[in-house]
C-alpha cells in the first residue's frame, strides 16, 4: 500500500517523523503519509498525561526550538534544584534534580514550582503534607529523596544532615530534601521521665553491706546541647545518679542512712543537679525506693529492736511501780495519823466482802461488824 492512513483522536496530537527527524506536530484529524517519498513516519501521543517523554530532548530543543514552543512548556531543573509539577493546581510529581522535562501546553494547565533545595532544605508544609498523601507524586521522586517524620507531643526532632547536627523541629510533621545528602531526624522526649537506679549494692561507713533501689525523675531542657554533648543520655544520667549515691550512703553509717534516708535523698540530687544541668538536663526528684538488708543483719536488728523495746517498757513497768509503792507509803502514814481512816478502809473492804455472799449475820452492831463478825452465812 502506497498510502497508510493514520486518525488522530481529538485527546491526542501526531509526532511526524521524516527520515528519524521529528519535523511536525499533527493536530487532530485523518492523515494519509505517502511511503514513496521519503521514510516518513506518524507516531500517535495521548496528551491526557502532559509529560511528552521523548529521548532527544536536548537535541529536540537545539533543532526545532519554534516548534517546541508551540507545543511545549519547558521545566529546567538544575542540579540543585526540585521541580513542583502541578496539573490543574494540582500536585502531581516532583522532579528530581538535573531533570529536563517537556509538557504539552494543552489539555491541562501545567505549572512547575522550582525549589533550590540547599537555600530552603525543607519541604513547604503545604506541600509535605500533599506528598504524604499522593503515592503518585512521591514514587516520581528517586528512592531516598525526602526524608520525614512526625514529631508527637512532649518530644523535639533533631535534624542530621550529612551527620551534623543542624536544627530541632517542634512537635508536628516535618519532611526535608536529601537528593545528595543525608538526613536523618531522630526524636528525643522533652517530657518528664523517671529512671530507676536498682539492686546497688553499697558498704555504708561502718561496713554493712545494703542493696538500695534508687529512683529519679528528670526532663531534658536543652535537647541539641544534650546531644551533641552525650554519645548516650540515659547512660550518663544513670552513671550520675550512681555515684551521687555511692558517695551518699559510703560516708554514713548504717544507722545514719536508715535515720534520715530524707537527707541521703538531698545529698544524693545535690550531687546529680550540676553534671546534669551542664548537659541541658534538669533533675526533678531523686529518692531511695528499698534499702534491703542482709539476712544476718536483719536478725540483729531484730534483736536490738527487741531489746531496745523490753528496756523500756521494764522502765515504764518500774515507774509504774514505785509510783504505786509511793502511793500505798502515802496512804499508810495518813491512816496512821487519822484512825477514822482506818475505820472507812475498813468498811470499803467489808463491803468488797458483802458483794460476794447472800446473806450476813452481825452480832454486837457496829462493833461487831467491825471486830466481832463470827459466822458469815453462804
């Protein structure tokens, strides 16, 4: 066939081609290319997607820069740069840097956003957030080319880039650039947090052995000073509350410690306050949780305990009674020097007696109440 016929939808525009050179841009219709003259081609293009993907770009734009004008919108990404490429307002890809790229100037109003990314390394939040959500325009991005987290409540971010410490984002979502670089951000909590010094076992002055559990409550103010200060936080702050507390209970004796275990608490954080202030960290609380015992000391101190016990309640039961003997002392010299006295302890015994009978036979009245009782019937 000497003529082939080619039909160009109205959603598609036709490459023609004479002897491998691109010479025209075909509108839509029907066209009939005569294969006698020449090597003549029409290769057909859907426009729905506005990217015109071609290999010879450069050399596209060098020979026909009329036509390319015509038809094309030319985004020129230069090595430290990022395209923003929006279809209908709408965020659709990124292009990576170095990238040359052709749009058709129709169906879809193209606009490409360009970013020098050393000047602003970190992504707009408007469009994080639209790259967060559009898988399309994220998988157009080279492997590696953002980096990103979210950052909670009661914690900062620490940016790296290329391993230095550059920056601390607040809590929130934060997504940056890293097309020759890497960045890295590692969250660190600014919240209170408790830690627990355990099981430590401490000769007190006078050579008793204790384990004593040790617990504390800190909040890290400063968090770039902490970081780039501490190869490891947690390990140092536990260090610090270690020794502080070794020095505490070493220069007491086993008595002093288990007296005022207040005051080993106020020398243990005095000791901790400076190192850790030093660092960006603020000491909250410290406090001595168990002090454990070994079991022969335990038995001692039970018995000294015991003994310290039965001491005073033998001085209590003393007093007691030689304030009874004063009692009785006092008592006997008033009725030696007052006979009715005698009398009324007289009669406060009989009747202590009269409680505990039925009947009771005096002979000789009063008298014989007192002096002359001679049958006491059940």
């Amino acid at each position: 066939m000497i003529f082939q016929k080619t039909v160009i939808a109205p959603q598609e525009r036709g490459l023609r081609f004479v002897n491998g050179a691109l010479q025209s841009i075909l509108e839509p219709g029907v066209y009939w290319t005569n294969r006698l003259f020449g090597n003549v081609t029409i290769e057909v293009r859907n426009i729905n997607d506005p990217a015109f993907d071609y290999e010879y770009v450069d050399i596209l734009l060098e020979s026909a820069p009329a036509l390319c004008a015509q038809h094309f919108m030319l985004a020129d990404i230069r090595d430290d740069e990022v395209g923003l490429v929006y279809y209908n307002d709408r965020l659709s890809r990124v292009l990576t840097p170095g990238t040359r790229q052709l749009y058709w100037h129709e169906p879809k109003a193209v606009n490409v956003v360009i970013i020098n990314y050393r000047e602003t390394p970190r992504v707009p939040d408007d469009v994080a957030g639209l790259l967060s959500r559009r898988d399309n325009a994220l998988a157009s991005i080279k492997c590696g080319g953002v980096a990103a987290a979210r950052i909670s409540a009661g914690t900062v971010g620490l940016i790296y880039v290329d391993g230095v410490l550059v920056d601390k984002l607040e809590p929130g979502f934060a997504m940056y650039w890293q097309f020759d670089r890497e960045v890295k951000i590692r969250v660190t909590p600014t919240r209170v947090v408790t830690t627990d010094v355990s099981g430590q076992e401490i000769l007190t002055r006078d050579r008793v052995s204790l384990r004593i559990n040790l617990s504390a409550a800190y909040q890290i103010t400063d968090p770039m000073k902490a970081e780039q200060l501490l190869a490891d936080t947690d390990e140092f702050i536990y260090r610090e509350l270690q020794l502080a507390l070794r020095r505490a209970v070493g220069t007491r004796t086993l008595d002093e410690v288990l007296a005022d275990k207040t005051s080993v608490d106020q020398v243990i954080a005095s000791g901790v306050v400076e190192p850790l202030a030093s660092v960006g960290i603020d000491i909250k609380n410290v406090g001595i949780k168990d002090i454990i015992l070994p079991g022969e000391m335990k038995e001692i101190l039970n018995q000294v305990v015991l003994a310290e016990k039965t001491a005073q309640a033998n001085n209590i039961r003393r007093r007691e009674e030689t304030a009874a003997t004063r009692s009785l002392l006092n008592t006997a010299k008033l009725m030696e020097e007052n006979p009715l006295l005698i009398r009324l302890k007289e009669l406060e015994t009989l009747e202590k007696v009269t409680d505990r009978v039925d009947r009771f036979t005096v002979f000789g009245g009063l008298d014989g109440v007192l002096k002359d009782v001679v049958s006491i019937d059940p």
